[in-house]
C-alpha cells in the first residue's frame, strides 16, 4: 500500500474514532442530564426552591373559580361554569412571605363582551399558606390547600357604597360580584395594570347595605417543576 493509501486510511479511521467518542460524550451527557432532573424531581421541596404548578381555587360550593389546570378548565367549560383561567404555569418560592397585600395572577376573563387578560387577585394569607404548603412536596404530587377560614374576607357596602343608580335592592343573596385591589393606593380604572380582581359573592342583602364574601376555603395544587434554590 502506498504511502497516499496509507494516510488516507489512517485519517479516515481517526475520523470514525472521533465520532465514535463524541457519540459516547453525547450518550453520557444525556443520561447525566437525566439522571439530575431524575434526582431533582425525587427530591423533596425546600424552602427557597422554586416551583412550578398548576393550581385550581374553589369557592364554598366546590365550584371551581380560578385555574390554569386545562383539564379542570376543559370540564367548566362543558358544564357551562363561567371560570377564570391562564395557560400558564404559576411559579412560586417555596416557604416565601409577602410583603403586599396582594399577588396579582394572569387570568383571562370570559365576559358577556367577549373576554380579556386581567389580574387574579391572590390574598397575602392565601399565597403563604400555598408557598408554606409546597415544602416536602414531589414532582407530580398533588395536594389540597386549606385556606385560613378565621380570617373575614367579608366586605359590606351600605347604600352610599353602591354605584350611581343602584340600590340595595338592585342585589340578592348568591350574586356575583368583582372587585378591584391593588397594592398601589393611586391606581385608577385608567391604570389597569395595578388593579387585580377578586371574585365574590353576596351573602346578605339589608337596607344597612350588601355584604359581598370574597374569602375562598381551598386550592389545589399539583408540582409540574422544581428548581432548586
């Protein structure tokens, strides 16, 4: 064989050999990638972990009120509720504070004029005891959280509360009412962005004024991710 075969030999099985190694790297760096998720999601949540769920808030009839699980969404739908939903996942701190009234939450709002992206509005009380409830949790692990239910979230509007040309009488136990919060004490109808809204429901009608319950006793939640912290 001539020098020429020889060399051209030689380079082609460098070149196989090349290939064959990064092959390899390749294969190790996938199973190592997997192995870490694998780890990841076996471990169990700690405070400072960042987490990724889905998460459905129930009113006191078990109805479901807020979600961004799309199969919870899909059976309001054909039931006909009326719900406020996100396809997005919500990512929280494990075991985290609030230093605000309000966490606001991306919904989208179904109207009689069509629907629109708004702001959920999500109590301080309620965001702990969910970030306080996600520690020692699992990938995939559901579970249900229990709001606070000694905290009044009950809010009376007397007479001279009500909007123009509504009177107490314009209301009946079992309605549904919405309410703009928000953590900026300026914020307007004209700066939507600082408003977020809450759902409520009207528990008394008298001619001392309308009491409207805004407080929801449960969420569920279920882990899609964690990222440690």
């Amino acid at each position: 064989m001539s020098e020429k075969k020889k060399k051209e030999v030689s380079q082609k099985k460098w070149t196989k050999i090349i290939f064959i190694v990064m092959a390899v790297i390749f294969a190790f760096a996938m199973v190592g990638s997997y192995l870490t998720n694998l780890v990841t999601g076996l471990a169990p949540i700690r405070p400072g972990d960042k987490v990724a769920i889905t998460y459905t808030i129930y009113d006191a009839a078990g109805n479901p009120l807020v979600t961004n699980d799309q199969q919870v969404y899909g059976l309001a739908l054909k039931s006909g509720k009326e719900i406020w939903h996100s396809n997005q996942l919500l990512t929280l701190t494990a075991n985290q504070s609030l230093n605000t009234a309000v966490f606001p939450v991306p919904v989208y709002t179904t109207e009689s004029n069509g629907g629109s992206w708004n702001q959920f509005a999500l109590f301080s009380p309620e965001y702990v005891a969910i970030t306080q409830g996600l520690v020692g949790m699992r990938t995939s692990e559901k579970k249900n959280i229990v709001f606070n239910g000694n905290m009044s979230m009950s809010k009376i509007y007397s007479p001279s509360d009500l909007p123009q040309n509504t009177t107490v009488n314009s209301f009946h136990v079992g309605d549904v009412l919405t309410m703009g919060l928000s953590n900026n004490p300026n914020a307007t109808a004209s700066s939507p962005a600082d408003i977020s809204y809450r759902i409520g429901e009207v528990t008394r009608v008298s001619p001392a004024g309308v009491v409207v319950d805004f407080g929801y006793p449960r969420a569920d939640i279920t882990i899609v991710s964690i990222t440690k912290g």
